[in-house]
C-alpha cells in the first residue's frame, strides 16, 4: 500500500517561495504590483463612490482597490466576472497580485460585476485612465514628440433580431417588441451597429485611439459604434497640446474636413495619401507614404498587444456606456504594460 505524505499547512513563508518563483519565471502580474502604485486611485474612487455608499447602506466589504485590481486581471486576461472569481480561488498568481490568502474572502462574480457598474454609471473609469497619463506625463514617459491615430473594431455579441427589428435600430428606434418586453430590452443592444471592413463583416463598437508616437501609450481615446467612420473623430482626439507635433493617420483619414481639423490644432500634416481612380499615387508619393509607414505602423503594436497578450479585443456587454467603461479599463491595463516596458528595456 502505497503512503503518501500529509500536507503541512500553508502559511505565509511558503507564499514568499511561491511568489519568488513566479518572479523568477517572469510572471506578468509581478512586474505589475511591482510597476504600478494602484493606491492612486483611491481617491479618485473613494469619493466618486462615497456619496452612493452613503445613500445604500454604508461601503461594500472589500477593499475598493482590491476590487478596481481585479477589474484588472479581467482586462488583462479578458475573463466574464464568473472566470475572474474561479481563477482568483484558483491561481496563486492572481492571489498574489491581490494580496490574497488562502484564508481571505474573496468577492463573487456579482460583486465583481455590481462595483464595476458603479464605476461605469458614476463615469469614473475615464478620470482613473486620466490620472494614470498624468503620472506617465511626471515621469516624462509621454514624449510629445508628434500623435497617431487609429481604430479598431470592439465586438460585442451578436443580436439575432428580425428584419424589422434591425431597421428600426439603424434608424436609431427602439423596437416596439423591446418596449413591450422588459428582461428582452435588457439583452438587446441598440447601439452596437453592424459594419464591414476588408470584406469582413463586425458587429459592435470601435475604439479610437490617440498615441504617443515614441512611447505608443495611449493618450486619449473615444468609443463609437462600428459604423462611424475613422475620420469623424479626430477632432474629440486632438488638443490644444498637441500643437505643431506631428499628427500619423492612414488614408482613412484623408479629406477636406480632416486637413481642416488637422490645421485648425496646426499639427503637422503626415496622414497617407491616397490613390484615386484616375490619378494614381506618384513614386514620390509612394515614398513618402512608405516613409510615414515606419512612424504610423507603431499604432498596430497597440491593437496587436492587445489582441495577442490581452486574449482579443471581444466583450461582453450591452450598450455604449458599458463598451466606453470596459474599453477604458482595456486602455489603462494596456498603458499599465506599456509602462512597465518603457521602464524595464
């Protein structure tokens, strides 16, 4: 009969070993409690959260930084609220970056789910993702040294409606069938829009976004439905600070009412040229386009990371207001990185 040996009880110096050892086999969440001070949002929090708290009973149980880091880990790994509770119960590596025992209490996917709402319906995702660049800004990891635009799609789940249905919601009404069944309008989505790009159709939003063309961290950013077209938003991405920088785009971008715009921040024009039917691009042209290429290109590292190490750029909500939160907590966890490789290379 074979015996095997009792597990001795767990304690905190074997939490030290395993922590060392995720360290050393380079665990991404390690180099994150490491790089980025999390308590700078407490505030930003606490008072956003604090007059609500007030009116429902007083604060929730767990610690808000505790569950603004989990909001976090689910960007990071793109994980549903229920994923996100099983991992953390499950993953040393998520108890340690939270600072969880085996021992703790550890928040339910409603919890997870309720705290996340709040931030988004009290609009206090954007001023976190804010405070963040101004911290990049102090350490003079934001270059100003000229911006890139671009987007990408965000899709949502797709909706299975009929007909008449979507075309009343392109037409921006809210179906009759919705209005008269309540739990049916909370599942339907009537500002995600469907699109095609590349001979690929996409349903969902898009997520426009401004660059440091040095550093590739995100500076500001804007979500739309999918339909809006590129161009359309330069104007809510471009500042006063952006003033005689060089400004990237892709012919996308190209126009009378973008060239405008463009001037009107007077950047210095490096959007691509296009070719048209009858009057193709010079070689010149081509060149210079090629020569804009290698500045622009550093955009799609953003989207790639994203999509590579961030596991897609796929979520699952209902409603522009939510895609705006849950995006913005997607573009601060890509900034989190960003940091961290900027400061570590």
């Amino acid at each position: 009969m074979k015996r095997y040996k009792r597990h001795r009880d767990y304690g905190f110096f074997d939490q030290d070993i395993r922590l060392s050892k995720l360290s050393q086999l380079g665990d991404p969440l390690v180099k994150l409690v490491q790089n980025i001070e999390f308590e700078m949002f407490r505030e930003i929090i606490e008072v956003g959260l604090s007059k609500e708290a007030k009116g429902k009973g007083g604060r929730p149980p767990y610690d808000y930084i505790l569950l603004f880091k989990i909001l976090i880990l689910q960007r990071y790994y793109n994980l549903s609220d229920d994923q996100i509770e099983y991992q953390i119960n499950d993953r040393m590596s998520f108890m340690c970056f939270l600072n969880l025992t085996i021992a703790d209490d550890i928040p339910d996917s409603k919890t997870i789910w309720n705290f996340r709402d709040k931030l988004i319906d009290l609009d206090l995702i954007e001023p976190c993702f804010n405070l963040f660049i101004k911290e990049l800004e102090k350490l003079g990891l934001i270059v100003n040294q000229g911006k890139i635009v671009d987007a990408s799609f965000i899709e949502v789940p797709r909706q299975r409606n009929s007909k008449e249905e979507n075309e009343q919601i392109k037409k921006g009404e809210t179906p009759e069938s919705f209005e008269n069944n309540p739990n049916k309008k909370r599942q339907k989505d009537i500002d995600a829009k469907w699109t095609k790009k590349g001979g690929g159709n996409y349903y969902g939003y898009k997520n426009h976004v401004k660059s440091d063309s040095k550093s590739k961290l995100i500076v500001k950013y804007e979500i739309t439905s999918a339909t809006v077209h590129d161009s359309q938003v330069i104007d809510n991405l471009l500042d006063e600070k952006d003033k005689e920088e060089d400004f990237y785009a892709d012919s996308a971008y190209t126009g009378e009412e973008q060239e405008k715009t463009i001037a009107k921040y007077e950047m210095k024009n490096k959007v691509h040229e296009k070719g048209y039917r009858n009057k193709p691009l010079t070689e010149e042209q081509k060149a210079s386009n090629t020569k804009k290429s290698k500045t622009r290109a550093r955009v799609e590292h953003i989207f790639g990371f994203m999509e590579m190490s961030m596991n897609g750029m796929y979520i699952n909500s209902i409603g522009i207001k939510r895609a705006k939160g849950i995006v913005g907590l997607m573009n601060l966890t890509y900034n989190f990185f960003r940091k961290i490789q900027l400061q570590t290379t």
